[in-house]
C-alpha cells in the first residue's frame, strides 16, 4: 500500500510547484507527480550538449509576482534575477530602431525614425503604464464571478469596481477600448511611422494565435508589459542559470516545506468516486491517493485527457473541447561558437549585446500570420532572439553563446505533418531570416534544437504547444478563465483544483496562477491563509 | 436677422429624418437641410439608369415597430415589400440553395437543423436581452441623473435574468470571433459561411476577428417592425421609407431644403454655442439646436471646426475608424436572373461557401489589394417591387465586403478590377447573366465617401465595434448625442447605437434635444 497524501499535484511546471510549496507551508502532506524526468514543465534549464545550458522554452522573466519570490525565499534558494538590454530591431534597409533603458536615449533614437512619434512615446508609455497598474491590482487575486451573489464574489467586484474608479472617468473609456482593440489600431492612436508601430507591436503576437489586426491583441501587448524586475514595472530580465532556475528555486521552497516530487509519474486519470477526488492512477498502474488533486495541466488536457468524461458535468467535456489553445509559437535555440557579425551595427557596439528582431512593418508581422492561418509556418517569421549568455554567462562557455530565438507563427498542423524534414525546414526558415542580417551567422553554429508546437506539445505536455494554456482572449480571461463559472481554481468535483496557466491571471512564469489556487484550496480546508497578496505600485 | 429655427438638422439621411420628424411632431420649429438633390444619404434611392432604381442600403432588419409608430410611417405611405427575405446560401455547382429564415434551416443535415435551433434560440434570448438598450441613450459612468443610472442597473439586471449559464454565456461569447462561435456550433461550412455573414457586414472584421462579430449580429436582430428575426425590404426601395420619413416631418411642420449644401456651423464666439449654419450659398440659418446627421468627423472636424473643441477630444475624433470596408453595385438586367440552385431570386442571395473564402477576401483587403474570390450580398428588390425596374427588368443589387478604402495600385485602375471580379462571380453563380446586364454602377468605399459625404464611405460612420460601443460612440462626451459644444448635437450612426437602417440614433437624439429644450 503507497502512502496516503493530503493532497497531489499533477504536473511540475512552475505554478504546480508553487501551489504544492504553499500546500506544504501551511503543513500539508504534499505530492507533485511529474511525467518527465526533470521538473519544470516549460519553465526549464537543461544541459542538452556538454557545458551548454539550453532555456529551452520560456526564456525570459517579468510576470514573476515579487511577492512571492521574497514569501517563498526564492533568492535564498538560489533564483537571482538579472535586467538586461532592450531589443535592437534590424531592417531590411540596413538601418535599426534600438531600445535603450535611458529614456532621453531612447527618445533621440526613435525621433531618427519620427520625430512626431517620439513626442508621441510619452504619451504612449504613460497610458500604457495606467493600463497595467490596474490590471497588476487583480494578479494574485481570485476574479469574482459576476454571476454570483455571494458577500467574496460582491467584495471582489467592489474592489475591483474601487480600482477602476480610481482610474477617472476618462480613463476608464479609455481601458474599455483598450481591452477589445487591436495592437495596430491602438498603436496607431499613437504613432504614424510603421517600423516603430512595428517595434512596439511585437508583444501583441507573441504566443498568440492572432495577428496585429486583430481585435484583442492590445491586451495581449498589455499582458507583457504589466511585469517587472523588482519593481521596474514593463522590465525583463533573466533567470541566472535559465528559466529552470525558477522552478528549481520554488522546488527548493518545496522541499524545504517537507513536500515531495515523484518524477516519470505520469497521471493517466484523475480517480473520483462518490462525486469526490480520491487521488490519481499513473499510467504504470500505481495508486496514489489524496482527498484533494490539483491539475497544472492546461485545462483541455486536464478535462479531455485525465478525466473521465462521466466524472464531468455535462457541458464541462464540451467547454473543455471548445476552449481556445493554439499552437502558434516554435522555437530556435542555437549554440554559437563565437560572436556573429551583424554588419549594421560597428563591432563592439553596446547594442549588440541586446535582444535581435528583423522587422520592418505591421504588414510583414500580418503576412507572417497569414501563413500560420493556412497551416504553414510563417515563410517571413518574427523572430525575437535573446542573448542570453551575454547577460548570463551561466548558459555557455567563455567565448561561447547561447541565443534563444522566439519564433512566431508556427502552427500545430503543417501539410505532411511534423516530419523530420519539415521541422529542418523549418529550422532552416529560422537561420536564413538571421542570415539575411548577419552573413556569417551559420558559420558560428554548434547545435541547435529546434521546437515546434508539435515537440513543446509532446514533451511539456501543453496541448498544441500553446505556451499559454490557453489564447489570451477576453473570451478567456479574468472570471471567463479557463471557463465562465470554473474561473476560482475548483474544478468540477469536490477535492479537484487546477493551477496552470489556463486560470487567470493567464501564462507567462508568474506563478500567480499556483499561489491562487493554494489560497482557494487552504481556504476550502479552513486552514489560515499563507499565500502573499501583490505588492501594490 | 434670418428666420430662427427650434432645431435645424444637417443632412437628411434616414436618422435625420426621423429626428426631424420627432422633433416636428413634438412642436418644434425644424429646418433640414440636405447637400444633395435627393433624401436618405447613404439611404438614398437613385436612378443609376433609366428607369432603374437602387439604394445603397438594400434591407431593413433593423426597423423598430416604436419607430414606425412614433413616426406614423404607415399613414405616412410606408409600407413592406417582404416582410422577410429568406437567406439563400449559393452552390456553385448548381445544387440546391441551403436557406435560412427565422428559426428553420433547409439544405443541410438534421444534426445541423437542430443545432441551428438551439443556437437561434440562444441568439434570440441574447438580442432580447439587450434589444431596449439601442433605443435608449447610453448611460455615463459620471453621470448621477436617474435616466443613466436606471439604463445602467437595466442592463446588469437584463444580463442576470438570462440565467446564469446564460449570462455566463453570454460575457464569454460577446468576445468571440465569427469563426469561433460557428465552429462550436455547426459541422457544415457552408451553413457556417451563411450565418456568419452578419457577424462582420459594413465593418473592418473578418470571421476570424475577435471581440466585435457577436455585438454586430445581436444588433442587426434587432428590429422589429415585420417581427423579430425578420428581414424585410421596402415598397418602393429604400424610398419608400425615407418618403414617409420625409412626410411624418413635414406634415408636422418641418421644412426639408435640399441642394443645400452646409459650410460650416455658426458658433457663438462669446459662449461658444452652437446657433446655427452657414450654407454654401451663404445663407445663414439660425436655430437653437443644431443637430448633425453627418459623420462624426465631418461634424466637428470639418463642420464645426477644432478651434472649438478640445486637442483631446480633436484627438478623439480624429482616431475613429472610418475607412469603409464595402462596396456596391448596382445592375440593370434586361429579364429575370436566375441563379444556380434557385427557382426564383427572391431572397438574400450569399456568396460565401465557407469561412475560409470570405477570410481570403479580408486578407486582400488588409494589404490594400483586390479579392479575384469577392463574398457577395445579393438582393433582387424588383422581385418584390416592379416600379423600380422598367417592364420585363429587373435590378440587381449586390453587396461587396472587405473592399478596401485605400487600395495600393490606386482606383483608377483597381475599380475596373473590382468590377471583373464581382462580375465573374456573378457569372459563375447565375450563367448568361453578363449577356442580361443593360447597366451597371459600382461604388467604392471612395465613390460612397465622395458621393454621399460620408468620411472614408463607412458604413457605419465608424467602426461597429465594441471599443466604439455604447458610452464609447463615437467617443465618450459625445455618446449621449450631445456634445462639448453648446447646441450642437449628434443624430447620426457615428452615434450610439449605429448604422443599418434604423432611426434610433436620430430618435435617440431627439429625445436628448427635446429634453434639453424643457
């Protein structure tokens, strides 16, 4: 007979170690159950070559909510945060639109562009800023359901109606807008020169199955400037030793709180009986039992894969089905022996060191999605190339580089399927758009490891390589995510949870969505709260 | 000193009208004054050829009953052609049409027919829900009087008395893309195609656009002056209505001039109000209101003038999306048209065989370029009405989406283009039409800009959209019909709720001057 626990957690990504850490706190008997055999879900460091450490998928930290990186001694567990430089945007006329940190630096760079636009950027960041400092008030909080009379659910809405009001009334028009526009049309509130629009539009796409035309995508630009890096809201930086850093830091918090991890345990179905979680039976035929299960999968693997249907109420199985998480995203990460030459910029200059892009208009990064519409990866794709030695030099060997490049689109189903050919081919459209700007770039190529939709999806486990858990629509965020009425982290049988990336506040290494759902469930038990509220701006 | 007006509206479009005629009828001294020789703008009906009849706005899904009993439209000689036209999914390939009216679907499988009741059901509980909010001014955040206040807590409560797997429906598919809410839904594409049609119409949206394609189909559910879900067509064209509009005003005292084209709207340089228009003649009208039925940019930017209004809210104008994404022609044909798969071409004939298509023709758009694969909207209104066709005639009158406004080679040489592709279409659906055509006028979103003086030939006047919704149309201190300006007012779609032919902008506004006027 295995050991009985309090509680499991199926998955260990980052927001299931969070919850397990805080379960563990507060004194619980805690199991995290991971299929692979190193944790981290998406949030990983792994050393696929000798002395070459890959970040190979998510590869950058600002949505970390500080709070709980300080409650849950991440520091001390050795996670260290380091900013680093903005992006450098490459065109295809030779010239470049540079970010700095400095803002009258960054104003004489963007009016070579515009000078009207750089009058505009002002403007452009304090609204932006408004935006993401309401919405950083609801991060670490359970969103109210607004179909509910109960006094939390009134309490929530008040506080939530108080943060608006706070805001003005004209601002409060403002934000209506903002949520259900797109990045074009609201950058063109703004700015009028296409390579900056361009610029700023990159954050609207990323992971996203939507073009910059497309309605919805202000928000998604929004979701990736309303982070920080201790307290530089709209920061970035990096996690010293890779993204796995994060994970191994909270894994630490977890271990040191008396819980456990059980790697290569991977859950075929989520046990009920009785209309109740009786824990979970892995795919080796071995029970484990716990009253409470909490799923970090992403909501359609959790309620079409390890749940039995007749366990669901009837409409879940279908709203499970329904809900919105596409493949949208591959990734390129490449070992460099040696700097390549990027001919536009003299060598040795500080902009090397920062993040690459090849942009020039709102129209190619559209053209771009056109392509993921009709199943083919983007044939001109936006790449955002990260660094990340210069800045960490953890990753790479002294006169080594590692350079993690972000791809979108690439979609889930190509014609042919994800064959070996079509994923070289698909490397090969990633170094030619390099190339393009850097001759010699191949020259320098060690290894590379190159990651569609269909490899994230096979390996992390996110259904169709979504890097979200789900589309950061309005249709799915706040009290409608993952679906209207499952929005406060219970499932629909007593004793389930869920604390991925497909409940609110939504993805990206935040690990709001793991804290959340602790706090519901210690609420449930009756048990003090012990998961931090947001550190207010 | 000129004869001063209670309220004088500029531009007799369809909401000009029938705020005039509300304003008349409820005693007021009314002037309005029209830029060009014919009545109904965008509304219009003209003769593109002898003896042939057409207007720009083909249906009238949006009439309200109120507004044609406020107005006495039927004593006034307005009256139905259809009360419903049935929606006609084409097949190129001759098979029998898929058709759609009111809650039954035929040509498709059963599973489909009883999937299309369900989701009528639903659509219709939703347009109910928020049916009586067009017809009411917007409510303000900042505004304490009980009118916005009650509109405010009527539109929670109608939310919540869906239910709450209703409701919670409702805020999740308010936000959802055509394609999305088709996929949940249906397994034909091509019933898929069809119903997704009014989801994106006169706006900048394709299927796959979220956010904005639900608001725009509950609103286009909901009139319902020939019953709810109904889609009818006017006896005499659009004339037909924009006559009884016309005569609701000036029996009741209204004084319509036309050819009357306004320069500028006088203001008052010492209380910066509104009092009047000054025409192109020169002539100077007084009145005490001055309400604009035309575009929001037009009516401050180029009527008004910024140097009275705020650099904000100059900004705020200035960024409403205009550029019209529709185009029209009208055809003259000699004979009945027939259409593959169709006894006669009585109803609302689509071309669109799948989402996808319609996607494709976007995506043309987006880059400014021509779709060779064009969607179409075809009505045949002689079918129902003969007097706008010469004997043995017929008029074909086909909407064209996802035309852009600024194309990149340029319409001189693009409209020729346009024109081939509508065409070729056409022909492929209805075989020896192009021999049957006597006649032919396509306007461009450029054309209908020029021609109806309505900024970037939208539509709407602007973007339907939910970022330009309700408190936020066009823009919010502007979005309860009155302005920052003194005596000037909005009646037209560039106000809350918008185009389609509907009138409550107009009647919306006339209740806000009538108040003001107490």
């Amino acid at each position: 007979m295995t050991k009985k626990y309090d509680a499991i957690v199926i998955g260990a990504g980052h927001n299931g170690l969070t919850t397990a850490a805080y379960l563990a706190k507060s004194g619980l008997d805690v199991l995290v159950v991971e299929k692979n055999d190193y944790i981290g879900g998406a949030a990983v460091s792994r050393e696929l070559h000798d002395g070459w450490i890959y970040s190979n998928c998510s590869y950058v930290c600002s949505l970390l909510r500080q709070s709980i990186h300080r409650d849950l001694n991440l520091t001390k567990h050795g996670l260290m945060i380091v900013p680093y430089m903005g992006t450098t945007n490459f065109t295809r006329n030779g010239d470049y639109l540079a970010e700095y940190p400095d803002e009258a630096m960054q104003y004489r760079e963007v009016r070579r562009h515009s000078k009207r636009d750089a009058d505009a950027m002002h403007r452009y960041y304090t609204d932006l800023m408004k935006y993401a400092k309401v919405i950083r008030h609801f991060l670490l909080r359970t969103p109210a359901d607004p179909t509910s009379f109960k006094p939390r659910d009134l309490q929530e809405m008040a506080f939530m109606a108080k943060k608006f009001m706070g805001m003005g009334e004209r601002d409060i028009y403002e934000f209506m807008r903002f949520m259900t526009m797109s990045a074009a049309d609201f950058l063109a509130e703004y700015f009028e020169n296409d390579l900056i629009k361009a610029f700023y539009a990159t954050s609207s796409i990323i992971g996203t199955a939507l073009g910059v035309y497309s309605p919805g995508t202000a928000y998604v630009l929004l979701h990736h400037v309303m982070g920080d890096v201790d307290g530089a809201v709209g920061a970035w930086g990096l996690a010293r030793g890779g993204m796995g850093s994060i994970s191994k830091a909270i894994h630490g918090a977890l271990q040191e709180h008396g819980g456990e991890v059980m790697l290569e345990a991977e859950v075929d179905t989520i046990i009920v009986k009785g209309g109740k979680t009786k824990g979970v039976a892995l795919t080796n035929g071995s029970v484990i039992e716990a009253p409470i299960v909490v799923s970090n999968l992403d909501p359609k693997r959790t309620f079409t894969k390890i749940m039995n249907k007749e366990d669901l109420p009837e409409d879940l199985y279908k709203k499970a089905k329904d809900f919105k998480i596409r493949g949208s995203s591959g990734k390129v990460n490449i070992a460099l022996k040696g700097m390549p030459d990027f001919p536009t910029l003299p060598k040795g200059h500080m902009l090397r060191n920062g993040s690459m892009q090849f942009l020039d208009s709102l129209e190619r990064m559209e053209r771009a999605y056109d392509d993921w519409k009709h199943n083919r990866w983007s044939q001109d794709p936006f790449i955002e190339m990260t660094q990340s030695s210069v800045w960490d030099p953890t990753h790479a060997a002294p006169g080594n580089y590692f350079v993690s490049c972000f791809i979108q689109y690439c979609p889930r189903e190509v014609e042919g399927g994800w064959t070996e050919e079509n994923k070289q081919a698909f490397g090969k459209t990633i170094i030619d758009q390099i190339s393009n700007y850097s001759p010699n770039f191949k020259d320098h190529i060690e290894h590379m490891e190159i990651r569609t939709p269909y490899d994230i999806e096979k390996e992390v486990g996110l259904t169709e390589g979504n890097i979200f858990q789900g589309e950061l629509t309005i249709d799915q965020l706040m009290f409608n995510r993952p679906f209207p009425g499952y929005s406060q982290y219970r499932g629909p049988v007593k004793g389930m949870y869920m604390s991925g990336s497909g409940t609110h506040p939504g993805g990206g290494v935040s690990a709001a969505c793991g804290a959340n759902a602790a706090r519901e469930i210690l609420m449930d038990l009756k048990r003090p709260n012990i998961v931090p509220e947001d550190e207010n701006d | 000193m000129s004869k001063q007006y209670d309220a004088l509206v500029i531009g007799a479009g369809h909401n000009g009208l029938a705020c005039a005629a509300k304003l008349a009828r409820a005693g007021k001294k009314v002037m309005v004054v029209e830029a060009n020789a014919e009545l109904g703008g965008l509304a219009a009906t003209t003769e593109f050829a002898e003896g042939f009849k057409a207007s720009v706005a083909h249906t009238l899904p949006q009439l309200t009953d109120k507004l044609v009993k406020d107005l006495e439209l039927h004593k006034h000689g307005f009256s139905f052609a259809s009360e419903h036209l049935e929606t006609l999914g084409l097949k190129e390939d001759g098979s029998d049409a898929l058709r759609v009216t009111g809650d039954t679907v035929t040509g498709v499988s059963q599973d489909q027919v009883d999937a299309y009741k369900r989701y009528s059901a639903q659509m219709q509980k939703f347009a109910k829900a928020i049916a009586a909010f067009w017809q009411k001014k917007p409510p303000m955040i900042g505004d304490k009087s009980w009118a916005s206040v009650s509109t405010g807590i009527q539109f929670g409560l109608n939310l919540r008395l869906l239910g709450k797997t209703d409701m919670r429906e409702f805020t999740r598919m308010i936000a959802l893309p055509a394609q999305d809410v088709m996929d949940e839904q249906f397994e034909d594409e091509h019933l898929k195609a069809v119903l997704a049609w009014d989801y994106t119409m006169g706006n900048k949206l394709a299927p796959r656009s979220p956010n904005n394609a639900m608001i725009n189909w509950l609103y286009r559910l909901a009139g319902d002056a020939s019953g709810f879900n109904k889609l009818p067509i006017a006896k005499g064209g659009m004339k037909g209505l924009i006559d009884a509009l016309a005569a609701s005003a000036t029996s009741a005292g209204a004084v319509i001039k036309t050819n009357a084209a306004v320069k500028k709207v006088v203001v008052d340089e010492e209380t910066a109000t509104a009092v009047g228009v000054e025409l192109a003649d020169g002539e100077v009208v007084h009145a005490k209101a001055i309400i604009s039925n035309a575009d929001p940019k037009t009516s401050f930017i180029k009527l008004l003038g910024t140097r009275y209004i705020d650099i904000q809210f100059t900004h705020r104008i200035n960024r409403t999306r205009t550029d019209g994404q529709t185009a029209k022609m009208h055809i003259a044909i000699k004979g009945e048209p027939k259409f593959n798969g169709v006894s006669r071409a009585d109803g609302r004939m689509i071309i669109a065989p799948k989402m996808s298509y319609i996607e494709n023709a976007f995506d043309s758009s987006k880059y400014g370029e021509i779709a060779q694969d064009p969607a179409m909207e075809i009505v045949v209104p002689t079918m129902h009405d003969a007097s706008l066709a010469p004997e043995g005639h017929h008029v074909i009158s086909i909407t064209i989406p996802n035309v852009p406004y600024k194309v990149k080679a340029g319409w001189e040489t693009e409209k020729a283009n346009l024109q081939s592709a509508i065409l070729n279409k056409l022909e492929a659906y209805a075989p020896g039409i192009k021999d049957q055509i006597v006649a032919s006028d396509l306007l461009t979103p450029v054309d209908l800009e020029s021609r109806y003086n309505v900024t970037g030939g939208h539509w709407h006047h602007g973007e339907l959209a939910l970022d330009a919704w309700w408190m936020n149309r066009p823009t919010y201190e502007a979005s309860q019909y009155k302005t920052p300006i003194d005596g000037f007012y909005l009646c037209g779609a560039g106000a809350h709720p918008g185009g389609g032919v509907m009138g409550a902008a107009g009647s919306n506004a006339a209740d806000v001057v009538l108040a003001a006027s107490k």
